[in-house]
C-alpha cells in the first residue's frame, strides 16, 4: 500500500498536488492543515486551541496535531495508502510517525522563496467548499465567486503578510531540518516544484510511480486518470 509525505514550504503546492494525485492514485489525501482548519471552523475544543496558533502561524502543539493525525489514519480510505500532507512538521512529529507507519518515499517540494511568497499572496479558499484558487496563477471564472457553487472566495488569516513571515521562519527552523532525517533513511525525493501545476503533477507523478515499486510498504503504483481535473 504506497505512503507518502509531501513535504516543502508554505505555499510550495503541496495540497494543490496532493488533491490531484491522491484522486489519481485512489489514495487518502490527509492534510493535518487541513484538518486543524475543520476543528477550528467546528468550533471543537481541539479546534478552539488550535484556531490562535494557525492564525499566527505558529505550529500547533505535536500532541493536538498527532490525535487529529491518528484518528484520520484510522479511517478506511487511508488503510488503502494515503499522501500526508503538511505532517511531519518536525522532528517530533517525525519520530511519533514512525511508530504508526513505515513510509515509501518522502517528496520534498522545492521552490524559491520569493515565488512562495507570491503564490501565498495570491491564494483564495472557497467558504463553502475550500476549493483553492490564486489570482493569478488559477483564477476563478467570475472574480471572487467559486466556480463549484458560487459561494465567495476568502484570503486565507495565515496568509496576511505578518503571518506568512511567521511560517517562513517555523518552516526553516523545524521543518526543513527533516531532509536531512528523512535522507539519512533514504525516503527523500526532491521534485522541482516550479512551473505550471501540470508540469508539477507529471513529475510528481513519475516520482511516486518510481517509489511506489519499491518502498517496503507499496504494493501498486498511482493509477493515471485521462487528464488534468478541473479542480
Ligand atoms: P497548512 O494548511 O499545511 O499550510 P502550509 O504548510 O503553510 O502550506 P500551504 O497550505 O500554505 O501551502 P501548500 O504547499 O499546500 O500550497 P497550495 O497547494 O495551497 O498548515 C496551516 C497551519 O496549520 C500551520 O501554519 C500550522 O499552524 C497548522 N498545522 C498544519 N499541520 C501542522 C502540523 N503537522 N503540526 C503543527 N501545526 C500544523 O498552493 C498555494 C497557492 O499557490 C494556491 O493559491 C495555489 O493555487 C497556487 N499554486 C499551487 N501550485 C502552483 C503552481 N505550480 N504554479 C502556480 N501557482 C500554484
Ligand atoms: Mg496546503
């Protein structure tokens, strides 16, 4: 069953792709982002204590996170392999996750700051349905209105200016240091994460179709569907 980890910055694409790839590859797509946002917009009071740590841009702390984390797991779609998206996000998290799964590859999203930057200035999220959009790269048909149902189109309170600082730093203080753990166990594959997102999905695909054959967890590759999808 193929598990991977998609890791890289804010910004880097990781959900855009996970979206895409994870329908492909019949495979659960778990984003703890995510996750922690339904918490929050539930009002639960997991969500309720995480909710200040997302607008800030903060981690929220490993122990909330890794409940989240394991109850998803536990699901039956993820019993058939999944893509993590945004977890680990740092080395406690790492060690935690290798108690409850062994992993096939994980794929580590490269791309330049100042186009991150961008990209997070530019994301708009459904309220309704949390399709992603950016305004320029993937622009909705009628300015600010979804495409799926019309509802409007929200900047993201973690992708203001003062909040994208914050994850920058988070990211290259804890998160990034997790090549090297990963390397050291020989799971990491670098993709480039620049270019439009087909050209993304074609080697992340290619990337994933390679690892799937042999981590000692894969047991078949993503499955190709006849083209890109709408969303
Ligand atoms: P999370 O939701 O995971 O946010 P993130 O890691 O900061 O990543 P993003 O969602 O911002 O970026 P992405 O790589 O998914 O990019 P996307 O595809 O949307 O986490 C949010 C918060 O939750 C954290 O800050 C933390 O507080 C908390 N949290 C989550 N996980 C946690 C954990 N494990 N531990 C503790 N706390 C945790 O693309 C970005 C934009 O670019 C979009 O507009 C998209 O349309 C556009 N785009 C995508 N690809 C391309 C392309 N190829 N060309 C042009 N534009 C593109
Ligand atoms: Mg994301």
């Amino acid at each position: 069953m193929p598990r991977f980890v998609f890791l890289g910055a804010p910004g880097a694409g990781k959900g855009t792709q996970a979206e895409i790839l994870s329908r492909e590859a019949r495979l659960a797509h778990v984003s703890t982002g995510d996750l922690l946002r339904a918490a929050a917009a539930a009002g639960t009071p997991l969500g309720r204590e995480a909710d200040g740590h997302i607008r800030a841009g903060r981690l929220v702390p490993d122990g909330l996170v890794l409940a989240l984390l394991r109850d998803r797991l536990d699901r039956p779609d993820a019993r058939a392999g999944f893509i993590l998206d945004g977890f680990p996000r740092n080395r406690p998290q790492a060690e935690a996750l290798a108690t409850i799964t062994p992993l096939d590859a994980v794929v580590w999203f490269e791309l330049p700051s100042a186009v991150l930057v961008d990209r997070l200035a530019g994301r708009r999220v459904c309220t309704q349905c949390g399709t992603v959009y950016n305004v320029s790269s993937r622009p909705p048909r009628t300015a600010g209105r979804c495409d799926r149902d019309g509802a409007g189109l929200v900047q993201r309170p973690d992708d203001r200016p003062e909040a994208v600082t914050t994850r920058l730093k988070v990211y290259a203080d804890q998160t990034a240091p997790l090549l090297e753990y990963y390397r050291g166990r020989g799971l990491v594959r670098s993709i480039d994460a620049a270019g439009t997102p087909e050209d993304v999905t074609a080697r992340l695909r290619a990337v994933l179709e390679a690892a799937a054959g042999r981590g000692d967890a894969a047991t078949s590759p993503p499955r190709r569907s006849p083209g890109p999808r709408s969303r």
